[in-house]
DNA sequence: CACTCGTGGTT
DNA sequence: TAACCAAGAGT
C-alpha cells in the first residue's frame, strides 16, 4: 500500500472534481441535495444496479413525495412499491426511520454520520452518503465502488470481505474527502467506480485518474481488490401446491422471520422434511403431502404433478427447486385449521408477489391452457417483470 | 464476526 | 452453468 503526500491529494480531488462535474450521470435523484430523495435512493441502491432502481425510485416518489407520505403509508402499499427490489427489509426499516424522523425528531434530520447510524437501515455506508452530499459532512462513503477504486489507487491489500476492512478504507479515505465538496467527491469516487473502474472490463487507460491508479501504473491493477470468495448456496427441493376452490387458490404466509418473511405464497413442502431421508417415488411423497394436508388441516385434496417444468429460483445463499402439484377442491373449504386463506387470481394485483411466487404462478398458467379451472376460466395477468 | 437477506445481469 | 457482481445492513 502506498500514501499520498498532501499535494497529491489535492491534485487528485481537483482532478477528479473536473472530470465530474463534465461528466456526472444525470440520474432522478440528483435533481436537489433533499436528504429524503438522497436517503431513498441510497436505500435502493444497496446491492442493486442503477438502472434498476430509476423506474423503483420515480414511482416511489410519485407515490410517497415527502417523508410525511412514507411515515403514514399502509404497509400493503408500501410492499407493492418494492415489489421485485428485493431486500424487503430495506422498505420495512425505511418507514420505520421515516416514522423515527417525522415522530421522534419532529421532522428535523439528524446531520451527522454518527446520528444518521442511529437510524433503522441506516449503516456506515449509508449514514456517510446522506452526511456528505445532503449535509455537506466532510466524511467519506465507503461502499464497494470506493473499496474498488481505493483498493487499486493505492494497492490496499487488505480482504474488502472482512468487516474490519472498512474501519482501514474509512481510515485512509476519510482524510481525502475534500471539506467543501464532499458530497461531489463521494458520487466521484462511485461514477468512477460504475465507468473506468468497474469490477470487470475496466479500461482504465482511459481514467481521469490514471496517473493516480498506482496498481495500473505497476501493471498490477487486476490483484485489487482483495476480496475472499463467497460460499455456493445452498440446494432446497420443495413441492409447491396449487389448491384451487371456487373460494380461490391456497396462500400460505410465510413466518415473520427468515427469507421472504410474511409474503403469501402457494404453500411449500421441504422434500427433505417429508421422509426420513428414505428413497421413495415421487407418487410416495405426493401421498405423503396429501395425508398432512388432511390430518394437519382437515383439507382432502387429490394432488397431481403439473406439466410444466421444475420452477428453478436462485437467492444469494439458497437456490430452491420446485415441483409442482395441483389439486382442487370442490367442497369442505373451510380453513379453520389451515394457517392461510383463500384468494382469488383477479386480488392478485393486489398482492405483493415475491418473484418466486411470480415464477410459480406463471408455470402453472401455462398448463391451464384449454383446462378449465373452478375458480376461473381465463388465464389472468399477474405477470412476472 | 460469519451469516443472512432478493433480484437481475454478466461472464 | 455456476460464480460473481451491483451505491450494505441487521443479527
């Protein structure tokens, strides 16, 4: 690792200030320095593209203009504006920030990396960001664009996979943040990180900052930055059963904790949860399942296999495989003993899909086809985007 | 500190 | 395809 001298900083805040302000991307939240249009998009923006998230952020905003409107707003309507973001924590901690802010603070926004961390799904990254270009806080926002770019500028050899890393990047950064532009310096640092110092294709003989970038000049560029590599996720093979009754299809909702927590999905079997780890035929299993749904829930349903093929859903640390099976049930709806109801496809607008349901509901239109269904006779537009 | 939490895109 | 990446935070 290398240090810069206090004229190479000064060089180098110049030199990258010029190239922004030339060539900064014009993007809807960059319109005003309003800390509720900086803090939602930089919500959003955790973990997940730029061009994602623009179409999220311009309904969110039509949807939620102040922080008032986000504070007060239903949880249903909130939910349906994330809708396939992902991370559905993130929406969760937002109004709960929001609702901090506007009740708490009386509407006043703490100013302070330090108390911005105080909020709910505020961390140092974020509490950085909202300090330096909302609030004009001299400190630096140290997401994986600025391990990126610092990494390679100044040959950190330091793991950006390890916690710890971030107090070192902080450390090192902190004192490059120029004091009367550090919001355009930070946003700098993250163009720069999206255009000629991305992850991979990089070219960065063509950087603003190239004279800077000590591993390119070393030729060294693509040892930084240093990062241990991620476990594979782990397999989970499910059934997923579509009961259908005039009453509608069978949600189940999901527990309040863990992955997709209190989504409504078709309810899903664990295979592994059905046997005692004993080889068995499919038609075994698919017994299996309709004796718990009837000695579990009173519910008698024959179930039989879809014809279309196993719904394939990847996370970060799990990938599901789904098999489905589809039953109806004509008479003895009642779902007193089942923790779930019924809904009819025409309420699914409605509803908040995670895109695993949304896989699971477009496999198993495409074999209604000519079938006639009790609940509906059409195939219905709940799509997947 | 290691692990968890979604989705879409690229290689 | 599997692996990795994308403006991280909570537990």
């Amino acid at each position: 690792m290398i240090k810069w001298s206090n004229k190479t900083i000064k060089a180098f805040q110049e030199t990258l200030l010029a190239w922004y302000d030339q060539n900064k991307r014009d993007l809807p939240w960059r319109q005003d320095q309003d800390p509720y249009h900086v803090w939602v998009s930089e919500i959003m923006l955790q973990q997940t593209q730029v061009e994602t998230v623009i179409p999220y952020y311009l309904r969110f905003m039509n949807e939620f203009p102040t922080i008032e409107d986000l504070a007060a707003a239903p949880e249903d309507k909130l939910m349906k504006a994330w809708e396939g973001l992902g991370y559905y924590s993130r929406a969760r901690n937002l109004q709960k920030a929001a609702q901090q802010i506007v009740f708490d603070y009386q509407g006043q926004w703490p100013t302070t990396a330090k108390e911005l961390q105080e909020l709910s799904g505020i961390g140092p990254y974020t509490a950085g960001a909202i300090a330096s270009i909302a609030f004009g806080q001299p400190v630096a926002a140290v997401d994986g664009n600025a391990f990126r770019v610092f990494a390679r500028l100044l040959e950190i050899d330091d793991d950006v996979a390890k916690p710890h890393t971030r107090q070192v990047f902080e450390k090192i950064i902190n004192p490059i943040v120029p004091k009367n532009r550090p919001g355009d310096f930070n946003q700098a640092i993250m163009d720069l990180g999206a255009s000629y110092m991305t992850a991979t294709n990089y070219d960065t003989s063509q950087s603003p900052v190239k004279d800077f970038n000590q591993s390119y000049l070393d030729g060294i560029e693509d040892h930084y930055p240093v990062k241990t590599k991620k476990k594979r996720p782990v397999r989970h093979d499910y059934f997923g059963v579509v009961i259908h009754s005039k009453a509608g299809y069978l949600f189940e909702k999901r527990p309040s904790h863990g992955i997709l927590a209190n989504f409504w999905m078709f309810p899903l079997f664990d295979r592994k949860n059905l046997t005692d780890d004993q080889p068995v035929t499919e038609s075994t299993l698919i017994d299996i399942i309709e004796t718990r749904l009837q000695t579990d829930y009173q519910l008698s349903v024959a179930l039989h296999p879809v014809s279309t093929p196993t719904v394939v859903h990847t996370f970060t640390h799990q990938q599901w495989k789904i098999k489905l099976l589809e039953g109806q049930i004509a008479e003895n709806i009642d779902l007193s003993y089942f923790p779930g109801k019924w809904i009819h496809s025409s309420e699914f607008d409605q509803m908040t899909f995670s895109k695993v349901q949304s896989k699971m509901w477009s496999a198993y239109q495409k074999t209604l086809k000519s079938t006639q269904s009790i609940d509906e006779s059409a195939v219905d537009q709940k799509t997947n985007r």
